[in-house]
C-alpha cells in the first residue's frame, strides 16, 4: 500500500517570504499522479497543485511550484511571496492510476505572519 | 458550476445514538468518495462508490457504518451505533470517471460526546 509522510506538522513564513513544504511517498508504481490540497478553516480541500509522474517537468501554478524528485520520492511545495490567505492546512496525497481514491499525508499547518 | 454539496455542516450526538450525512456530487460526476477526517490527521477514504456500484469500502467500519448511493447521484453516509472516536469531518468528493482531479465539500463536523 502506498504511504505519504509530511515531515512537518506546522511551519511559519513571514508575509511576501518563500517557504517549502516537504512530502515524501512510498510505492511500488511506476505511474501515479501527487496533489498538494489546501485546506482552510472552512474546511474544504483545495487542489494547489498536481503533478504527473511521468513528467519530468516539476508543475507550477502561479506563487505555487513544486520539487518532484521520483527516484528519491519526495514532491515538496514551494510558496513564492507568501500572502496571509496562503494560511491552511497543506496535505499532500498520491493517487495511483485509474479510478483510484486520494492517499493523505498527515498535513502541514502553515501560518503566515504579517 | 456548482460544486459538491453536504449537510448538515455541524452535528452533535450521544454515543450510541445514530446519524446520516449527505452528499450531492458535482453534476455528472459519476465517482463519489466518503473520507473520514480525525483531528490532526489527514482524510481517510471510508468509502468509493462509481455510479450506484461500490468499488471500495475496504476502510469502512461495517458493524457500524453504513453508505448507499441510490441511482448513481446522492449519497448518505450512516452510522449506528456512534462511538466517541467517530468525532471526526466527514468529507465527500466527487470526480469524473478517470480523473486525476476530485473535487471536495465542505464536510460534516462531527461530535459525539
């Protein structure tokens, strides 16, 4: 079965400062996909970012890019220029190929200090 | 486009008492997940229906738990008797057929005290 551990249960940034979040996975497959969800305090899960194992090209959405290393299994989240609504709870998750359900890390809570 | 829809947002019940959730899908998505959220973990699949079929309840407390999803559309999500360690968010999320997209609500608080 696969496992995702988040090293980190809560981090810290300054406004307008980078942070990186860490993630890494265990599986035997070849072909998966990697998501970092944001959730608020409204509780509802946010897709940030995805990335496709069998792209070598690390994906980036705006302020958002990620550092997908397959061989070492680890997909960190980078946030440029942190802003006080980037505050949430961060959960990394894995997802085989298919119709397959979302794999959870435990999350990482992230707090953006003005 | 709406999005995934729960009630109710908050419940609170005795131990031993029962409780159903609901979930509306996004219109045409034809996979719907239950997750289970305990506090200070990350979600847990409980169950995966596609279309009014289960594929997954692997997870699923089935002494105690319950979920149907009559033609293919909503969901409830049952359980009786409740226990305190059932205190937890109660996730629905849907998603197209082979997606690698699913889509959250904003899930059901529960506490049974």
């Amino acid at each position: 079965a696969q496992t995702v551990t988040q090293s980190q249960p809560e981090m810290s940034v300054q406004e307008a400062e980078t942070v990186t979040l860490s993630c890494t996975y265990d599986t035997s497959e070849s072909d998966y996909y990697l998501f970092w969800y944001k959730q608020p305090p409204s509780r509802q899960m946010i897709l940030v970012i995805r990335q496709e194992a069998y792209k070598q090209q690390n994906a980036t959405e705006n302020r958002f890019s990620v550092n997908f290393q397959k061989a070492a299994k680890s997909f960190s989240l980078k946030i440029s220029d942190s802003q006080l609504g980037d505050a949430a709870m961060y959960f990394c998750a894995y997802r085989s190929p298919g119709n397959t359900p979302l794999v959870f890390g435990k999350g990482t809570r992230l707090s953006v200090i003005a | 486009e709406a999005g995934v829809a729960q009630s109710p947002r908050y419940k609170i019940i005795e131990k031993r008492q029962s409780v159903a959730f609901w979930c509306n899908p996004i219109s045409g998505h034809a996979t719907l997940y239950w997750y289970q959220q305990i506090l200070g973990q990350g979600p847990k699949l409980l169950i995966q229906f596609q279309n009014n079929g289960v594929v997954d309840d692997s997870q699923l407390p089935k002494d105690r738990f319950s979920a149907e999803r009559l033609k293919g559309v909503d969901s409830t999500l049952k359980i009786q008797p409740a226990k305190l360690e059932d205190s937890a968010v109660y996730l629905c999320a849907s998603s197209l057929r082979s997606p690698t997209k699913a889509f959250f609500g904003q899930g059901t608080r529960l506490t049974v005290v």
